[in-house]
C-alpha cells in the first residue's frame, strides 16, 4: 500500500463521530432512485453504524472492500484472499496508462515524459500521489501509487477547480454526491481548505473513512460535532439538510443525470441561491441532462460547454451564477416541461426494451408518436 493507514482513523473515538453522524444525516434524508438498490447492499453497514459500540464498524473501515463500502464510488473491489490474479487486468492497465497520458498532456501540454507525473505537481500545488490505503485497489501501477480511473478524474477536476477560482478572493468550494472523496483530498492538499461536501449518509461514511485514512480524523467536521470546530476542516454535511452559506464554486460529478429529475432540480435551484458559479461533469445520454434542468433553475446564466476530455459520453459546463441578470434569476419556474421530457425519454426506451411483448412496445410509441406530436410548439 502506498499510503499508510492513519492511526486517528480506527479509533474509537472517531468512529463514534461517524456513527453519531451517520445517525444525524439518517434523520431526513429518503434515498431514492439508483441508490436506493445500492444501499440494499449496504446493510451490514448499516447495521454496524446503528449498533452498540465500534468494532463492527472498525472492521469495515480498516477493510472497506470487504463490505463493499465503495460500491458505485471508487475501485475497491471484494478480492478473493487466494485469488489476487483474479483482478489483474493488462487491457485496464493499458487504458489507464493512456489516461494518465491524456491528463498530463491536458494540465502540461509541453510535458517531456508521456507519464511523467512530476509534470502535474506544479499545476495542482502539491505532489501529486495516488494513496491505496486499503487492500483490494485496483488500477494502473506507478512510483506513486495505484493510479485509478476515478483518481485520474478527480485529479482533472481539482486542476478545473483551481483553475476557476484563479485570483479570487473567495475560494470556498461545495460538491455534490463526491463519492469516495478523492477530489476533496486533491482540491485540499491544494489549498482548497474551505471544502464542503454534501451526500446521502452512506456516502458521508464512505468520505469520512477515505479522507480520515489519508488525511486524518482532525482535518474532518461531521454531523452532530461541534459548530465551533469547522472552520478549516472539510464539512461532510447531508443532502438533507443544505447549509445556507454562500459559496464561490459549486461541483457535481456523475451523479446529477442519475438522480430522479425532481431531486436534480432542487439542488439546482439551491446552487442558484448560494453559488456564484458551478461547474458540472455529466453524462449526456440520460433521461435528461444537467443543461436541461439548469435552463429551468437558472435560465439567464451564462455557460461554457464543451466535450468532458477525460470520458466519452460526458459533458463539461460552467454556469457562471453571478453573471445572469437579476430579473431573470427570479422567473418563475415552470417545471412541468422537463417533467414531460423526462417521462418522454423513459417511454422511449420502454418500447426499445427487448423484454417486452412486441404488441405492447408498438401501442406505447405510438402513445408516445402522438404526445409528441400534439407537444411540437413546446419544445
């Protein structure tokens, strides 16, 4: 392992600090869509964050991968004690290897070596590591770590975050739904100190044990600690409860699209309140996407676009908050067109879906060729 386990991170006493915060973010928050069946595989987890004591949560954090915490998050994987072959894969490699080119030839156009990391370091203001402090990481092996594709995309995005923030006063930072919390670890090693996280509450266990392995229990605020300890810390804060602070940059990677529509806009309508500006990474060939709903929540502000370099399929946008005239910020909301979008979309691919009886697929899309005709002076 490259990164060696921090003491702080399996004692009690920070252990407690999670199950208590786990239990706070638990009290409103509903979790739907795809990660409500994700969730269902979490609830030995579960069980261990809502019992008496911490050994059974100890376990899990000093082996994640072994209750399959980072399932849909990272590149933990349950590996097999004696079938460590098993998940040795060239081709992977090979794709990872070519990816790290790509994020250096991205930061460092004039990079001398194709896979020269040392080439990122002055870019992201830290050396940039790869830290696997747990068995069962998979990815593509370098001096520095293993690098991994979710790694390699959080290296990118903190690169993008301190590119946007570039002589700015306010360098405070929100992200949505950060998975395992790579990107906090790189955008705070980079000076990114006023970073605030906001996720379900398994996925604030999942950051709490990453960031609390690799950076420390102390560098962390929770739910239920004390207001008076946050400053300076990374705030691990519920979807169910949004702070009322302002922030310079909001981020959301690959999750946005995947939440139910009604889920992404309300969070869109929060940036629009709180942010002066968010940057998005997302996929562009769901039910529907980020640009769609922000033209909902935020329909005058300014936004570049473009193609996200590091994956296919992916869009990168900044919506720049602070630009969008007054007037417009206020509008009302008309929800109702991007609710029909939405169910426009999920009854398309109903009637692609081989499973169901051809007869039924045929009467759905001619339902759906006739809304669709009856609705052309809304599109």
């Amino acid at each position: 392992m490259f990164a060696t386990v921090s003491p702080q991170h399996l004692q009690p006493d920070f252990l407690a600090r999670v199950k208590r915060g786990y239990r706070h973010a638990l009290e409103n928050v509903s979790t739907t869509g795809m990660w409500a069946d994700i969730g269902g595989r979490h609830r030995a987890i579960h069980g261990a964050l809502m019992s008496d004591g911490v050994e059974d949560l100890r376990r899990i954090f000093a082996d994640p991968a072994s209750a399959d915490l980072y399932h849909g998050m990272g590149s933990l994987w349950m590996r097999p004690v004696d079938e460590p072959s098993a998940f040795e894969d060239r081709g992977q490699d090979q794709n990872l290897r070519a990816q790290l080119e790509l994020l250096i030839r991205i930061v460092e156009p004039e990079a001398r070596e194709p896979a020269d990391i040392s080439a990122l370091d002055q870019y992201l203001n830290q050396r940039v590591e790869f830290p696997d402090p747990f068995q069962g990481e998979g990815g593509y092996r370098t001096t520095r770590g293993i690098a991994g594709y979710h790694a390699l995309q959080a290296i990118y995005q903190t690169w993008r975050l301190l590119s946007c923030l570039n002589g700015q006063p306010d360098r405070s930072v929100v992200e949505i739904g950060p998975g395992m919390g790579r990107t906090v670890y790189y955008a705070y090693r980079a000076g990114l100190t006023d970073y605030t996280t906001i996720d379900l509450p398994l996925g604030i266990v999942a950051q709490a044990c990453f960031l609390g392995a690799v950076l420390g229990p102390e560098k962390l605020f929770l739910p239920g600690d004390d207001p008076a300890q946050a400053s300076g810390r990374i705030k691990l804060l519920s979807a169910g409860s949004l702070p009322t602070a302002k922030f310079a940059l909001a981020l959301n990677a690959d999750s946005l699209t995947e939440m139910p529509w009604h889920a992404a806009l309300g969070y869109l309508e929060w940036i629009n309140c709180n942010l002066g500006a968010f940057l998005s990474v997302n996929h562009k060939w769901n039910y529907f996407t980020v640009a769609e709903v922000a033209s909902v929540a935020f329909p005058a502000a300014p936004v570049t676009a473009r193609e996200y370099p590091m994956r296919d399929g992916y869009v990168e946008e900044l919506f720049l908050l602070r630009q969008q005239s007054a007037s417009r910020r206020t509008a009302p909301i008309n929800r109702f067109f991007l609710q029909a979008k939405v169910a426009s979309r999920r009854a398309a691919s109903f009637t692609r879906h081989p499973r169901i009886p051809f007869a039924l697929r045929d009467a759905t899309a001619r339902l759906l060729l006739r809304s669709r005709s009856s609705s052309q002076g809304f599109r």
